[in-house]
C-alpha cells in the first residue's frame, strides 16, 4: 500500500517516448490517463511528452516532482537501452533500484506460457524502485511501480510509472494505480455517464444548455465521441453533502429531454447494453454486413460472453456472396441494387435462416470513396431487421470519410436492434 | 516573410486548453504538428499540455522561449474569454497586440457566406501580435500569426500560433506555417520504416544492436507496435551528403538479419501488403472466423478497392454453424474440437467452397478469459489455409487478455495467408 502524507492536490503527466516527439505514434496515453483522474476527483495541470534523453528527462523530473504531488509517467519501461524512465527517476530521487523476484517470476511466467525466449534484455524489467509498490502487468511483461519521495520539507511528491503499450497501461492504470491513490484525493467524485445516440453533441448541448449553464454541483460536461454523445455528470461530494444524491435529479431531467436516445446510464457501451437485452430476452442474434466487413459481428465478439446469444455472421462483400449465401433475389439485386432497403430486408432474412437464429440485422451501403450515384451518394446506407415474425429496414446518410461512414453504420446498426427490441420500431419523427 | 537570424534546431510544442488536460478531447494537434516538424528536418524536443490559466501558461512560454528556437502553439485563438494564447504570449515578449483590418474583413465575409452572425467577441480574434506574419486559416474564422522575439543577447525564438480545431489547424500549419520555418531549417531528412513480423521487439533489437549502436546516420529506432514491431531508419541530409543514398545499405543489412519477417518497407500496413500481393496474383479470398469474429474480414475491408479480391467472409461462433455454413463435420468436432489443426483445415475449405475463393483463411481458437484447458489454455489459436490445390494449418499459443489474443491472431493470419502467398509455407523453422 502507498503511504503518503496530505492530499494529491495537483498532478501531471509525463509521456516518455521519442516516437511521441517525431509524431509516429499518438499519444492516446496521456488521454487514458487523464480521463482516469479526472474521474477520480485528481486535477490534472500539466501534460509533458520528453524523448528518450536522460538530461531533458531529468529536468522535467525535477520540475514535475517540485510543483506537483502526483507525477505519472508513461513509456520507457521496456527492456531496451533506450528505456530509461524509472532509472532516471530514481536518480532524480536518489533511490536505489531492486531486483524484485515476484516480478521476475512473474515475466518468466508469462514467456513460457507464450513460448517466447527470456531474453538477459528482460532482466532489466525487474529492477524496480526500493520500497516500491510494484504494479502488476496483466497484458504484457514490464511491471510499474509507484513510491513516494520527499522533496523537500514541506513537500513530498507521488511518482508512478506505467508502460508504454496502451493495453497494458491501461488496465495497470484503473486495476492498479488509481485504488493506490484513491485514499489521497482530496475531492470525491461521484461520477454517472449518460449515453446519448442518434442526436449530435452541438444539439444536445443546446437542448439541455439551461441546465448546464445553471449547474455547478453536480456539473454537466459533454465528451465528443464518434456517432455518439456522452455527457458526464459529476457530483463533488464534501461533508457537507456527503451521503444526498444529487446526480438522480439531473438525470431524471436529461431523460425527460432524451428519451429513448438515452441507451444508456453507466459505463456501458451500445454493443454491451444490446448484448444484455439479448441474453434477458434470450435471443438468438446474427448479423449479415457488407459495407461493414464483419465490424458488427466482430463488435459483439468484443464482449465476453457473447457466445451465449451470438450465433454468427456473414459478410457479403460481393453480390454474388450475396445471393449463395444469404438467398438475396437477383431480381432484388437488378431491380433496387445490393444498396437497398429491399436488399437489406433481404439479407436480415437470409442471415436468420442461415444461423437459425431469433433476431438478425444486415447492412448494406456506400462507404466511399469511391462508388456512388446523385440519388445514392457516399454514405448512403441501409439497415435491415428480421425476426421470425417481423422485416423491416431504414435509411440512413452518414457523412465522413470511409473509416466513419462504416464505424457510425455499426453503432447505427446496434441502436435499430435497440430500439427494435425495445420498443418494436425506430424512434418516433420529431 | 519570417525573417529569423540563425537556424531553427531546438523546437517544441505547447498546446493550449483545459478540455485536454481532463481527457475530454483526444491531443491529435500535438501529433500533426509533430509529424510535420519531423516531416521538415525540425528537431521536436517537448511536447506540453496546460489549461487556460495565464500564470501557468506564462511560466511555460517563459520556459520554452528561453530553451527553444520554435515554439509552436496550438489552441486558444477561439473569440471567448477563455482564449488567451497570444495575449499571454505576448504579454511574456513585451509585444503590443494590434488590429488587422485585413484579417478583419477575411472573417465578415467568411460570416456573410456562412449566414452565421459577426459577434462583438470575434472582433478579438482580429487582434495580432505587432509586426508578425498572419496566417490565413482556410478553414474557419480565426487567423493564426508567427513572430521573432528577443530572448535575450544570445538567443531569439520564433513563436507561432495555431488554431485549436484540428480541420483549421492542419490546412494552416502546412500551407502557411511550414514555408514560413523552412528557410530556417538544418536538416531536412529522409526517413524510411521496416515493418517486421513474428519477432518481439526486444529480440529484434538484440538481433541488430550491432547496426544500432554503430549508426549515427542514419539513425535507427524501434517503435514497438502491438504484435508487430518497426524500426525507422532516418537519414539526415547536410551538404556533405546530400545526394547520397545512405538508406539502403542500412536496410540491406537489416534484409539480411531478419528476412521474410521484414513484411514491408514503406508505410503499408500488413493487411495493405496482403491485399496488394492478392491484387497483383488476382486472388479472390474469404475468410473463417471464430474468435476474431469478423475482425479480419474487417480489417481487409478498412482498405479502399478491397472489394476488387475480397469475396466476403463467414463468423462461426457456435459449433451448430461451423457444420452448417462451413461444412466442418461433425466427426472432427467430436474428435478433436472447435479449437484443432483438423477443424482449423475445414473451416477454410468450407469458407473457399462457399465464397467460390481462391484462398482462404481460417481461424478458431480460445481468446479468453474462460474456456481453454490444461492441454489448450486460453491464447491457444490454429490458422487454417485452403486455395484449390492446398491446404494446411498451424498452431499459435497468445499471451494477453481477450482482445489481445484476438488482435494478435488476426496479425497472424494476414502473416500466415503473406507468407503462404510468398514461399509456399510459413518460416523456416529456426
């Protein structure tokens, strides 16, 4: 356990990686991480990316360490010459570094199981800070590790690292550090995520800005997400109103403007609360895609436990797939195209039947950048459903580029179950 | 014109807003400007998030001026009170903010074409710094500026403003911003990237330190990239060897070190050196998935003109569709289970018949977390293969957790269906 004296009052965050600098690799970790501890109630004032270099490494240390009381770093614990973070933190600090046989064992472990050579390079990996709380690695080989140091004598500092791999960060982040830190922040957070889909974020905004702008406690604030719009709904909890819900009320408001837009209060995503109503309904699914190229099936696959409702799919990428697979007519496909609301009606049918399965969905349209007509441009898109009892399908126009058009027909796809599941048909016209 | 007296060697970035620092907005500005600097010979040494809070923000301009030669800002030119990069950077140069008719008139004509209204705050965006170099932003309202200030006797820095929407940002920095630094550059670099495959990057970096420690220029740098690993060679150009090709001898070496396992030299994805090599041979294909479950097919069809060699794909997540739409007999299940060489084998035959292919991929497998056992534990994975006159498969064991495992397979088998394409049969064994 980590033992330090006060409150993490201000942190930062420290990226190390040279391939940060030269912008061939995004930093998506400084964003994991940052989200992590603005959930947490930790205020997050500076967001530093240094290469590879002991010098500038070292200079940012100390200036980090002697205006923050949490510094996080990521990157540079490989097993490589070029990874350096913690030896030069623990110079910075004047701390010896250890061999630590659980981590070591630890690694052997996980290369004999993967088949893979132990190589003297990882060897380096088990050296960790003395009297350091050792961060287990669930996704990878190199443990983190965190320690408190004094920096002077009024003010002690919190250092954390975590690996470079973003799989392996993050799990080590939320798993692992953030319980370690949690007895340390001074603000309690009570955070709930109200999921919004099929309005944009400038609309929503704008369809509840009363109650943003006339809310302090708890506050509202939108995130941007693709096809999607998340609003977080933040209580600060103090003594004085520890204990009384704040965040119900606002949410009770949220709904009464949303809707059935809100598909979701909590941490679950579209594919989740779509795979829940599934397995409480004990329905049977398949999916036959085409612009997609499996995205659909693949996203359910995501979930573990999708094998309990998830019989399989088919991609058709050409039509004719379409027709020996799934039984479209070739009269369909003359007649309206592959890109059609009949084609789709088509293809939920023959998915059904050919995975003798309980709901199907299909999609078939245009994701760029080529193709595409003045009636059916780009983005053209079409959604099928069939039940044993019931076919239908809709139209949708997305725009974007390939990538966009094909993630937003997914979550597109997932919402038309939804809401098919739900209600029995899409949402009303407004 | 910039008119700048000495080089640009020492550079750095410092993007501006508070939505950053709590995770609400993915960095991608750090990231583009950052690649343009490498891009242009610009050598990139910090990258620094802060809010919008003049003292934090004025002690880092301070900061960076003094120990750079370029920094570049992004974000906080917006028209609101919270925008505040050039005031405070100008307040830190003792340079005076004065009103630009022109850039003015650029922004009324630019709300008359929109329809938007001309707000009194947007005014504010027409103030620049005295006698800086305007940036026109192509595609918004607000127009960035670059200048020269006097740090001190020694050292002058240029500082260059840049706006937080990525669209705007993007279009400026390289159409204005970019030739402004260029007469100013050092080193202008050539920079190529060997893609490499079935080799973790720490034994590959063991396998050629040698070359590494013994490179100056060009300089040699692994990137690790999950399941894959890249080394960028980068050569920089002076008078002295301007002209000379010192690249490739470097990567003839590495050609000789790792073989077949370099996949690509260049920018092509594996799946893009996959698709081309199927391109180039006119070989349909079709996928089998299970654990994947869609994630191959998938990420063939993420490529543009997929559609020219993709025939379509068929996710068999229940035993029930393995037999019916795969034709896997019931024998071999009973036998050996999902998870074998044997079903592996009938999947892709069953997939190439369906599709009317000319290969197939095949794979099943146990991704985790339940499932597996003693003899097959979970990350246990066989690839199958199929065209018209072979067939085969292989077996891989994964470490990492559900989507890990399902990641990495699907790198495998767009290896396994490379090198089948390439030699007939998967490495050597070494």
């Amino acid at each position: 356990m980590l033992k330090y004296d006060g409150v993490l009052d201000k942190c930062e965050i420290i990226c190390v990686g040279t391939e940060l600098l030269i912008g061939s690799t995004l930093n998506t970790n400084a964003n994991t991480i940052a989200l992590a501890l603005a959930d947490n109630g930790l205020y997050c004032y500076w967001q530093t990316v240094v290469g590879d270099n002991v010098d500038r490494l070292s200079d940012q240390i100390r200036t980090s360490i002697s205006r923050s009381d949490l510094v996080i770093f990521s990157g540079g614990l490989g097993p490589t010459e070029d990874d350096l973070t913690m030896e030069t933190a623990c110079m910075c600090c004047d701390r010896e570094m250890v061999f630590d046989q659980e981590s070591y064992d630890r690694m052997e472990k996980v290369f004999a199981t993967s088949g893979r050579k132990f190589s003297k390079n990882n060897i380096k990996q088990a050296m960790l800070p003395k009297d350091s709380v050792v961060l287990p690695n669930d996704n990878g080989t190199a443990p983190g590790a965190c320690f408190v140091t004094k920096v002077n004598e009024n003010h002690s500092c919190v250092l954390a690292f975590l690996p470079g791999p973003p799989s392996e960060l993050g799990i080590m982040l939320n798993k692992y550090l953030i319980p370690e830190l949690k007895p340390y922040t001074l603000h309690s957070l009570r955070n709930e995520y109200v999921h919004i889909i099929g309005i944009g974020e400038s609309k929503a905004e704008t369809m509840i800005s009363d109650l943003i702008k006339n809310q302090t406690n708890p506050s509202i604030a939108p995130y941007a997400s693709e096809g999607e719009c998340i609003f977080r709904v933040s209580q600060s909890v103090d003594e004085d109103s520890k204990g009384e819900d704040l965040i119900t009320p606002i949410i009770d408001k949220m709904r009464m403007t949303f809707g059935d837009h809100i598909y979701e209060v909590g941490q679950r995503s579209l594919r989740e609360v779509v795979l829940d109503m599934l397995v409480s309904k004990n329905l049977h699914c398949a999916f036959a895609e085409s612009l997609t190229g499996g995205m659909i099936s693949s996203g359910i696959v995501d979930i573990s436990g999708a094998s309990s409702v998830f019989e399989g799919g088919i991609v058709t990428y050409s039509n004719e797939s379409k027709v020996n697979l799934l039984g479209v007519s070739p009269q369909t496909l003359s007649d309206y195209g592959a890109v059609s609301k009949e084609c789709a009606k088509e293809m939920a049918i023959g998915v059904l039947k050919a995975m003798n399965a309980d709901v199907a969905i299909s999609v078939t349209g245009i994701a760029g950048p080529d193709g595409g007509s003045a009636s059916k441009p780009v983005g053209t898109v079409y959604i099928g459903f069939a039940s044993h009892d019931k076919c239908d399908s809709i139209e949708f126009h997305i725009s974007g580029n390939r990538m966009r058009v094909r993630k937003v027909t997914a979550l597109k796809a997932f919402d038309y179950l939804r809401m098919l599941l739900l209600r029995g048909h899409y949402y009303e016209e407004e």
